[in-house]
C-alpha cells in the first residue's frame, strides 16, 4: 500500500522557512537549562491524588507570567453519571483543579491546538527502595530522577518550552492555542472530561504522555473495579466452621486470569493493530486489603484493580461480561459455592479505547517535525499503548484528532522512575515545529 499523499510531501517546510527552523530549534536549546530547572521545581512538588493544587499553582503562575488567559476549575461531581466523558468516583476532589492557559491569535484563520499533560502522580510505594528520594528531582548524567519526572511532568514542560521557543524566534501561532494541565488521567481521566466540560475544544491536540519519541495509534478502553468477597469468621479453635474471605478473594483472582486469557484469545478478531501486543488486557490487581484480626478467620476481602478491553467497544458492556463472568464462576466453583455473590464497584477509568486513523495531516506534520527535531532518530514509529490515556476522552467525546507523543522514560509507575533529558529536548524541538506548522505563524508583534 503507498503512502497517503499528506505524508509523501513535506508540509512543515512549506509553512516554516529554514531559517525559522534553525531559530525554533537554537531557542529550545538556549533555554534548556532553565526548562530542566522547571521540570524539577515540578517533580519536588508532590502531586499524589487530592495533593495537586501546589503543583497546578506553580504552573498557574507560569502560565500567567507568560501573558496566557488562565482558567482554573473544579471537577464537577453532578457530571459524573450523566456524562458519558466522565468515569465513576467518589473521591474528594474539591482541593484539586484542572489548569488551562489559552492565547487567541491576532487574526483568524490559524488552526486551533492544544496541549496537554496531567500532573497527578502514582504513589511511591516503600521510599528507601529507590536510588534517590522519590520527590528529590535529582539529575544524574542525562537522567532526571523522580516520581512523575517522566509521568508525565516531563512532557508537561516539554509543551510549555515549545511555545516558548516559538515567541523566542519571535514568532506567534497564526492559531489559537491551549495548554492545558489536567487531574486525575491515573484514576478516572475525569481532568479530561472536565476540559471538554468546560467548552474547550481544538482542530488537533498532542498529549505528550512518555512513549519512547513514538506515536500511539490505538490505545485500550479500561475499566476499574473494586470486588468485595464476604467470608465465614470463626475462632481458630473452630476454624473448621469458617471461610476465609482472603482464600475467596485469592480464589476470585484465579477466575479474572482466566476472564483475561479468555479477552487475550479474542485478539486476533479484534484488530490487527493488537497483533503484536503480549497482553493487551493486562489485568492488574492493585490493591487487596482484608481480614479483622490476627487470630480470626477473615470475614470480609476487597480487591481493586483494572482490565482492559479493545477499541470499539462500549466500556459497559465490558463492565457486564465482567460482572455475568463472577457471577457464574462463584456459582460453578466448588471451592466458592455457597459463598455471597460478590459485591462489584466501578471506582475509576470506565472508558473505551482509541484508534489514530492513519493518513491525518496532524500525522504529517509530526512526522517531518519528529525527524526536523533530530535527523538521526529515524522515522516516527506507530505502536499501541494497551493501557488508558485521556487522548481516549478527547477523541471519543469531543471528536478530535489526537496525537499521543513525548519523551523516553523508565521505570513509570515503579521504582526509580526517570527521564531522558536529551529526548526531552528532542520532544520539546518537535513539538514547537508541529504546532509552528500545524497552526502556522506569523512575525511576533513588536
């Protein structure tokens, strides 16, 4: 199959002469230093869920500094239920804001953008485990330490900078742009809904999550549950008459293998996007807490987690076969007969998946602007990320073309998370060409 025409004939070029390239790229690199600075001053603002309102003032105040229209607002809680953007939750979120900056272009006719990153954070799990104090930020070589460094505090900068090096080659998006900074993309994606909430809406928008200077072409939909399993509490010296609920709840984590193999098998059905990814399901037990007391049969288990699912389908029906799955297996399994159905909860991400319909001109241009950033990297690769990103939100419910590309990091979500600073730069380059090319410029007013 050939090429589609938008990515045989180079389009950033058409818009950006070469010398407001080589001014792009020159302002990133001059201001580099401070950029790291900033990522750091980020990843030593703790940002674990309920915790982000230090951090989105840090950014607030950034955002104002540089002349952006900034709007700060609440999740809103009447929405969840009703909107299908919104996934379930009950958690408290009314100390945390989303953060959006916007800038109008002085004439019209420029396409719209927007960028985006969140800026909440997964727990660290046990501290002394990693090399360097997790919220420290500090550089080792060309390795930024940290939790959140790369998830995805990394990318945030990475959009700042980039506008940033536009008005230092003194140039202005013919477009109006939004940069947005989000809540709750590791929990709900609710940060998101919020944004589309809110009215706010774009021609392209680039969420510069870590992928490894890849582009995503489909991600999965995921669902999150928390399962409460009842047992039989009993005195040891009568342990015979109990049921252990924690052995129940254990017992109901061998069924989801099996309900994950069983969604594993339908992967070559599902799209060839998928065919060369190990385990798209990739169903996680987070969280198991159960039991009273030391010396008593435990009478109550709950078990949190997520499963994933294909693009195309509607995250409920899912959540259903999921629910008749359990359902059946505590009535066929002798070891759970007779226990208490189990009591299911939807508590986060309930949202399908995504596919970037290839050929896009928004692809086009962060192509060329991927190899323009840095001629050695090679062509931009496609791979699917089986796991959820709020480009989900943006492209199913505002119906807008969404690109998911950022930096190189490692170890997210575990121990001794960090990112490349060389690929931040590199990012940071690319994507002040794409948004210079996609919206177009015009000679900064004096």
């Amino acid at each position: 199959m050939s090429e589609p025409t938008s990515l045989r004939h180079p389009i950033v070029k058409a818009v950006l002469s070469e010398h407001q390239i080589q001014r792009i790229l020159k302002a990133v690199e001059d201001r580099f230093e401070e950029q790291v600075q900033f990522l750091q001053q980020l990843v030593r603002a703790d940002s674990l869920r309920g915790n982000e309102a230090g951090v989105q003032a840090i950014v607030s105040n950034a955002l104002e500094n540089r002349g952006y229209e900034v709007r700060s607002f609440a999740i809103d809680p009447a929405r969840i239920g009703r909107d299908p953007a919104f996934s379930p939750t009950k958690f408290d979120l009314k100390n945390s804001t989303v953060v959006v900056g916007s800038k109008n272009s002085r004439r019209e006719g420029g396409r719209s953008l927007a960028l985006n990153a969140h800026v909440d954070v997964v727990p660290v799990g046990t501290g002394a485990r990693w090399k360097y104090e997790p919220f420290s930020a500090t550089r080792e070589g060309d390795w930024l330490y940290g939790r959140g460094a790369g998830d995805m505090k990394a990318g945030l900068v990475a959009n700042l900078f980039a506008l940033d090096a536009l008005a230092g080659a003194e140039l202005d998006l013919a477009g109006p742009v939004q940069f947005q900074s989000v809540i709750e993309e590791e929990t709900t994606g609710n940060g998101a809904a919020m944004v589309l909430a809110e009215g706010f809406r774009a021609d392209a928008i680039l969420i510069s999550e870590p992928t490894g200077e890849q582009l995503v072409s489909a991600n999965t939909g995921v669902v999150k549950f928390a399962i409460t399993v009842q047992g039989m509490p009993a005195h040891p010296f009568e342990v015979a008459a109990g049921r252990s609920a924690i052995d129940i709840a254990i017992r109901t984590i061998e069924h989801l293998r099996r309900l994950e193999q069983e969604w594993i098998a339908e992967r070559p059905n599902a799209l060839p996007n998928f065919a060369e990814v190990d385990n798209p399901i990739a169903l996680t037990i987070g969280t198991m807490s159960g039991g009273e007391w030391l010396a008593s049969v435990p009478s109550e288990c709950q078990l949190t987690g997520r499963i994933g699912f294909y693009p195309g389908e509607a995250a409920s029906s899912r959540a259903a076969a999921l629910e008749q799955f359990l359902k059946q297996a505590f009535t066929s399994d002798p070891l759970l007969k007779g226990c208490p159905e189990p009591e299911i909860e939807w508590v986060g991400v309930k949202q399908g998946g995504y596919i970037l319909a290839p050929g896009s001109e928004a692809e086009a241009i962060l192509k060329e602007a991927h190899t323009l950033a840095d001629k050695s990297e090679g062509q931009l690769q496609r791979f699917v990320m089986p796991c959820y990103l709020d480009a989900a939100v943006f492209s199913l419910h505002g119906e807008m073309t969404s690109l998911v590309y950022g930096p190189i990091a490692e170890n997210i979500h575990a121990v001794d998370e960090r990112v490349s600073l060389p690929s931040l730069m590199r990012v940071t380059k690319a994507i002040a060409l794409f948004a210079a090319a996609w919206s177009g410029v015009e000679a900064r007013a004096q």
